[in-house]
C-alpha cells in the first residue's frame, strides 16, 4: 500500500468545551453542521494518494464517533477502517495506531491531529513529497514573532533567535516502518515525552524535513478557535451555494376591464369601489401578473397554460391559487424567489392606502419577507383604456435562484 492516514481524535478537550455541548470533545463538536471530526477524515479520504484512514478514539466516545461517522462523512476514494482505542497519552494513541495500521503494511504513514479540519490538499502534498526523500516530513509556519525568554523573577531574561524556529503543525509524514519502530523503541525504554511525533524521529536519529504549511491550518483548541472555524465553515457553504446556483428574472403584464360590481381584487386585498375587474376568475390583475412573471423566470409558460380560462373548476378561482402554484414550481426546482416588484396602472382606485397590506398580502402566499416586495401604482395620464377608466394593468417583474 502507498500511504494511509492516521488520525488522533482520542483527546478530551476540555478547552474547546462550549456550553451547548459542554461534554462534548472537541472533535465531536458540531462546525456548520458538521463534526470536527468528519471534517478532518473526509479530507483525507478524499486525496487521491491516500488509500485508508485509520482513527484511533477514546473508548468512551464509540456511540459519538458511529453518530459522527453515519451523518457526516463525505465519502472518497479512499477506505475508513475501524476505529482502535487510544492509550492515555497522544503518543500511546499514535503506537497503537500504528499497531493497526500493520495489517495494511503501508509505505508510507500521514499522522494528523483530528483537531485540524481545515488541512488541505496542497499541505499534504507537500509533505509527501518530502517523504520521498526524506526518512520523514512534517508541515510548520516559520515564528514570525519575537521570543522572550522569562527568567524566575518574571521578568525578561533574554531575547531568542527566531531566524531558525518553526511551529509544528500536522500532517507529520514518515516512511512507515521507521516511525513505528521509534515509536515501539520508546514505549520499550519508557520514554513519553515526546509532544510530536517528530520529536520521536529525531530521538531515534531520523532525518526529518520541514516544509511550509498554512496558516489555515490551526489546531483548534479553544472556544474561540471552534467559533471562528464555525464561521469560516458556514462562509465556506455560502460561497459553493452562490456558485452553484444562477440567477434569473422574469416579467408579467395582465390587463382586467371594469363591469358592475361593489369591490376589487388587487394583490390579494379587497378594495371598496363602485366597480369591479371582470375575469375568469377573482380577476386579480397583480397576482396574474406576479403569476406570469415567476412562471416565466423558470421557462414555465404562462398561467393561461396552466390554468385554463375555458376550464370551469376555475370560474372565480381565488388568484393566491395560480401564485402559489408558480412558486411551488420554483421551490420544486431547489429554487427561491428573491424579490417581487409590481406595478399597478390605473386612474382608480387609490392604491397608496392598501400598499403595505398588498406587500404583506403577497409576502404571507409566497412564503417570503415583506421586505423582498414592491407594489407601486401609477396613472397612464388620462391616455388609453386605463386612462379612460376602463380598466387596470399590472406590470410585474420577479427575480429567483435557481440551481445550475
């Protein structure tokens, strides 16, 4: 086998505790729906090079990891095996990792903290390509910081050279067989001090290389690190949505004349007047308008083809009908509607007093915010059928968004 990723996920965390999931570990801890977890393997299950991750858990966390494991994963090319149990300490849970993976035999290992969901693949490449080389690789940030040194009384002893000081991160990359025997070396010596798995390649005279890594990279260790990463994620989200999806516009004219009657039907309100619109149904010529103008945005047709005039079921039909059913077509599209702006034209009735109850009127039937809608009227200065009072016009004009 070529490599195989080991993660370490069997740390507690207490740190990275927030009180909603205050007994939560930090790699279960939940970043734009996601666990941290799931976050950190699916990277690697999804690099090319990577043929199987193995992940080594507290043995109090099975129930948290199968829940993390069934919801979350995004499945790659490469294979999740069972989890192992960690020992006490990071550097146990790293042998007994490596215990595992010896039934794979793999070339080469990747050794990552499961507290480091935003590595990448151009980290990981870099290591291995050092791997190649060396006996070992690992990913590091140059201090970019000056390095005070405290002496007993807490003040400054000295100021340290930075010029040649690194801060490790993981991925760390060895060529297997040589990490697990310094590994199998200092648990028979009793060492356990080593903080990295770097430092066991030193000590047992490994040649390690470094390579820079990310600043994206962090380990996520307090609650403020896993509500920044909560953030990044969901902007992460925002931004695939926006490129998979488009937008569109579309327009509607509806014309209605006037005949005997005692109210009006505009954009879902009743109007008191001394006549009324005459149609095949409520004769509501803003919401036909509206109507035809979503229809139209997702290459529907218009609502004559959907609602037929010579159809009798739709005799005096209430028009929120025809607008519902427009926006169902939209939603069943995984599409949604951003704005809705209509114009009503007409001598009479005044449409400023019922204004802001069209909006809500309109808003309430499509299942969107006051705010996202426009009504506005005006006159066509005495010319024409609606300046003779004849009758009403709507233009409308819709804008949605729709997956590509």
């Amino acid at each position: 086998m070529g490599v195989c990723a080991l993660i370490v996920a069997g740390g507690r965390g207490s740190r990275a505790r927030r009180e909603a999931q205050d007994c939560v570990p930090k790699q279960y801890v939940q970043l734009a729906g996601k666990a941290v977890l799931s976050r950190t393997i699916s990277v690697f299950l999804s690099h090319p090079a990577v043929s199987h991750v193995q992940v080594v858990i507290h043995k109090d966390d099975v129930a948290a990891y199968k829940t993390a494991i069934a919801r979350d994963i995004d499945v790659g090319n490469g294979v999740l095996l069972e989890p192992v149990f960690g020992g006490e300490d990071r550097q146990s849970s790293v042998r007994l990792g490596l215990e595992a993976l010896r039934k794979i035999a793999p070339d080469r290992v990747l050794i990552h903290d499961a507290a480091r969901p935003f590595v990448d693949f151009q980290t990981i490449d870099a290591v291995l390509s050092k791997v190649d080389l060396f006996d070992g690789a690992i990913c590091a940030l140059p201090v970019t910081d000056t390095l005070k040194a405290q002496g007993e009384d807490g003040l400054i002893k000295q100021t340290v050279d930075r010029s040649r000081l690194w801060r490790a991160q993981t991925p760390q990359g060895f060529h297997f067989n040589a990490i697990f025997e310094a590994h199998r070396k200092a648990f028979h010596e009793g060492i356990a001090l080593f903080t990295d798995d770097a430092s066991i390649a030193e000590w047992a005279g490994l040649k390690v290389a470094l390579v820079e890594g990310s600043s994206l990279n962090i380990k996520l260790t307090t609650v403020e690190d896993l509500e920044l990463a909560d953030q990044r994620f969901e902007q992460q989200i925002t931004s695939r949505e926006i490129m998979n999806f488009e937008m569109r516009v579309g327009s509607g004219y509806d014309v209605h004349k006037f005949g005997p009657g005692d109210h009006l039907w505009i954009c879902g309100v009743t109007i008191p007047h001394d006549k009324t619109l005459v149609g095949h149904s409520d004769a509501d010529v803003g919401l036909h308008a509206i109507t035809d103008a979503i229809l139209g945005s997702i290459g529907a047709g218009d609502i004559g083809l959907h609602f037929p005039p010579s159809d009798p079921q739709w005799k005096g039909a209430r028009s929120d009908v025809f607008l519902k059913h427009a926006n169902d077509l939209v939603t069943k599209r995984g599409g949604r509607l951003i704005n809705v702006d209509v114009t009503l034209i007409c001598e009479e009735p005044k449409i400023g007093p019922f204004r802001a109850e069209m909006c809500d009127a309109i808003a309430l039937m499509l299942g969107i915010e006051p705010e996202r809608i426009s009504v506005k009227a005006t006159t066509s200065e005495k010319l024409g059928f609606t300046g003779r009072g004849e009758g009403m016009a709507a233009m409308a004009c819709v804008s949605i968004r729709l997956p590509v």
